[in-house]
C-alpha cells in the first residue's frame, strides 16, 4: 500500500467498570473507545464514550463503518466524512465524531513531519551556503576601511558568516502545543491508560476520556501497548 494512503484503522476498547448500587441487578459497564488510525509511520489518536450500561457495545459492530475508508488517503477520508459521503452520519454520530477527530490529529502529524523534514533541509541548505560564502569571504581581499571592517575577526582576516536558520511557523506551533499538553497533562492525575479497568471503581466519562487523549496526544503510544492494556480490540485493516 502507497505511503500516502492509510494503512491501518485499529479500535481499542478500555472499560470502566461500577459495582452494582442498591435496586441495581448488575454492574454498570462504561466502554471508552481509542482509535488510532495510521498512514505509514504517522499516526492519530481519537477517543469517546462508546457505550454505557450493563452490556458493552461489541467494537467489532460498532467499528463497521469505518471500513468504508479503506484506500483512501488522510485527506481523502477527512473530505469523505465531513461531506457525509455514504449517508451514514445521522445513524453513526459517534462513528463519525471519532473518526473526525482522530484524521485531525493524524493531517496534523503529518504536517508536523512535512514541516520538521522542511526545517532540516533548510537547515542544511543554509550550512551549506553559508559555508560557500564562508570560503568566498576568506580568498577576498580585506578592505582597508569602512563598514566591511566590522566582519573580520581578531586575526585580520574576514570573520565567516553565520548560517541562517530557518524556524518555519508550523514548527513553532508545533513547539507551543506540544508545551500546552505537557502542561496539561501535569494537571492529569497520574494514571495509566487503562486505569479504572476491571478495578470496580468509579470513572466519570470526563476523566476516563481526558486521561485517554492525553495519553494518546503525548506519548503515541504503539498498537502493542495499547492492545496490552485494552480489554478489547479490533483491527478494521
């Protein structure tokens, strides 16, 4: 499969579960979907609240829809489902929510490798020049007087110039969010990404959801970890 397709769509399911209360048969189950769509080497992350009750949704009927992206590129599919190309949005809400958000974070990972392989080979074209007119400014023959004077360096000769450094915007915004999800995630009470699951305790759908993205968002965890951690899993492709 082409680099610039998705290669994969993998649903990973985390269940919170609350011990029966009084007039209560059974344990209430919540099931919190991670989804984690890739393209290659890139990856996103999206997550929601799949269901919530006595039986958990099974994420193999759930998750069906999410076929219909197969061949597709990140762009394509982010078209596909905003302009609800298979009429499916009214009866998969959620589905759609989820995978709007996880083709968000995956076009912005993307970007954010487009512009870091941009920053290197600028980088690397500005050494490079600045190294030819380094070489150029050693064979010229030094001025006696006048602004030129200012370049040379304690030895007479002319001092090299400094590589110009290229810092494109999408870096930079780059940098900011990642600083904000730091911060945000110090906030976050220290817990696991399947924390709350199978433990008997009580987990608002907030915190489970908040504690999941952030995981994801910061430390793009592999499908490996993931799939040791979820009480459940399922691979669309």
């Amino acid at each position: 499969m082409s680099e610039g397709r998705l290669s994969g769509i993998e649903l990973f399911a985390f269940d919170a579960v609350t011990e029966a209360r009084e007039h209560e048969p059974r344990r209430a189950v919540r099931r919190y979907g991670l989804l984690k769509l890739s393209c290659g080497t890139a990856a996103g992350f999206g997550v929601c609240l799949i269901s919530e009750g006595f039986a958990p949704v099974d994420p193999v009927r759930w998750s069906v829809c999410f076929g219909r992206l197969r061949g597709l590129t990140p762009e394509e599919a982010s078209a596909a489902v905003s302009a609800d190309r298979w009429g499916a949005r009214e009866r998969h809400p959620a589905q759609y929510a989820l995978l709007r958000g996880a083709l968000a974070d995956l076009l912005a990972a993307l970007e954010a490798r487009r512009a870091g392989a941009r920053l290197l080979l600028g980088l690397g074209a500005a050494g490079l020049l600045g190294g030819i007119v380094a070489r150029a400014s050693g064979r010229r023959p030094a001025a006696r007087s006048g602004p030129a004077s200012a370049g040379r360096d304690a030895s007479g000769g002319c001092a090299p110039h400094r590589p110009v450094r290229c810092a494109p915007e999408a870096v930079l915004r780059a940098a900011r969010g990642a600083a904000a999800m730091v911060a945000e995630r110090k906030k976050a009470p220290a817990s696991s990404v399947g924390a709350g699951s199978g433990s008997g305790g009580s987990s608002r759908p907030d915190d489970m959801l908040r504690q999941l993205g952030i995981a994801a968002a910061i430390e793009c965890p592999s499908s490996d970890a993931l799939m040791d951690l979820a009480d459940s899993y399922y691979a669309i492709f």
